[in-house]
C-alpha cells in the first residue's frame, strides 16, 4: 500500500482495484457449495447479497471517478482555453 495520495489517477486506480477484489470475492462466494446446515446457509446467503451490493457499487464508483475526472480533465482544459 502506499501513503493517502490527492492525485485522481490514484484514485480511480484504487477504486478499480476494490472493485477488483470485491468481485473476486463474489464469484468466490456464489462457487463455494451452500452448507447443508440451514443456519449456515442462511448467513451465506447474506454474504452473497452484501457481496452482490458491494459488487455493483463499488462498480458505480468506478463509473463516477471515471465521470469526475473526465469533468475536472475538461474544465481544466477549457479553463487554459479561455487564458489563451
């Protein structure tokens, strides 16, 4: 790990990579052979649907990083145009 960082790159990249483990951790999950105890199964079957959750925000905040970044690229871009 390195130390807390203000660069968006940074960012956006550790987001990818929580992204990445979260995922990895689902399909571990969902393969992994339901108990037969019924209270086991049970709290596997909540670690999937939280699993399930974390998946999909944790690609929304892939998607929004992405967005902000691109907005902060262009109002920096435009920002430089309009000295010019």
């Amino acid at each position: 790990m390195t130390a807390p960082s203000d660069d968006l790159n940074d960012l956006q990249s550790d987001i990818r990579q929580v992204e990445t483990l979260i995922c990895v951790m689902h399909d571990v999950a969902i393969e992994t052979p339901m108990p037969s105890d019924e209270g086991i199964a049970k709290a596997m079957q909540q670690v999937h649907d939280l699993l399930w959750i974390a998946r999909d925000l944790a690609g929304n905040l892939v998607k929004a990083a992405s967005a902000c970044h691109e907005k902060v690229m262009a109002d920096g871009r435009s920002r430089k145009a309009v000295r010019s």
